[in-house]
C-alpha cells in the first residue's frame, strides 16, 4: 500500500506541476515621418500698369511652411516677363515693398522684404524666416516710369515657397 501511496504522490506532482511557459518580450515602435512641405497662395500674379496714371499694384500672398530644423525659408519670385507698348521690358524697373499682415508660429519672427528685380534674379519676398509657420505679407509692385512710354505694361510674376 505504501507504493500505491508513493506511486500516486509521484503521479500527481508530475500532472499538478504547472508546466513553465516561455515568456517573449516583444515591442513595436511607430515612426512617423513627416517631410517638409509649403504652399503659397496665389503660385502666379497677373501684374497690370498703365503709365501714367496706374504705377503701383497691391497683392496679398500667404504661404505655409513645415521645414526641417535649421533650413532657411523663402517665397521665391520669378519674373516672368515684362511687356509695354515698345515690347520687352526690363525687369530693375519694377520694384516691390511688402508688409505683414498676419504670421503665426515660426512665420512670426519673419518679415515681408523690399527690393527690385534685378535682372535674372529670384528674390524672396520673405527674410528671417527660419522654423515652420505660416507668414501673409500685402505686397505692393511699382513700376518705375523713368524712361518708359506711357501706355499699358503687364507681366506675370510666379511665386513659390521652399525651405532650403
């Protein structure tokens, strides 16, 4: 009967002991990539002057841009060409002065640029902009009318946001 005891003791630590199960540490990780992006509204203005009366043409141009850390950004314009009554016409004669008129997150520490388009040049409507933002600036084009014959000038100016 003693066997019968131990045999049955034996058989019962085998079947009541938990078996050990593996434990596995596993993780996920997310990774969200976000790339820069930036849009300007308009991408193109019309620009129209009739000399004498009608020399300056105001437009508003808002941009939004996600950079990354450290790039500049800029709202590049682009002449794309001038024309009068006797034809072509210099781009240096037509200058811009511009203002904010609203700016949030890193497009409040920008300013809206002045200058004029010296030929082959792709200025930025936008200085000190360094950190992702959106920045409106009024811009207000004026067409010299030194050595220019009166009559109906127009031109289209493209204009693009980029974080370099």
């Amino acid at each position: 009967m003693q066997k019968y005891w131990i045999g049955l003791l034996i058989l019962l630590s085998v079947t009541a002991t938990p078996k050990a199960f593996t434990q596995r540490n596993s993780s996920s990780v997310l990774v969200v990539r976000i790339g820069p992006e930036a849009r300007v509204d308009p991408s193109q203005i019309t620009l129209s002057f009739r000399l004498p009366d009608q020399l300056v043409q105001t437009a508003t141009v808002a941009a939004w841009v996600r950079a990354l850390p450290g790039q500049q950004i800029q709202i590049a314009a682009r002449l794309l060409n001038l024309t009068g009554p006797d034809g072509s016409v210099s781009s240096a004669a037509l200058a811009w002065k511009g203002a904010v008129s609203e700016a949030s997150a890193g497009g409040k520490q920008a300013s809206c640029s002045s200058g004029s388009f010296a030929s082959g040049s792709m200025p930025s409507l936008a200085m000190n902009w360094r950190q992702s933002g959106m920045l409106r600036c009024t811009v207000s084009f004026e067409l010299s009318a030194a050595s220019l014959l009166p009559g109906r000038y127009s031109g289209i100016l493209s204009l693009a946001a980029t974080a370099q």
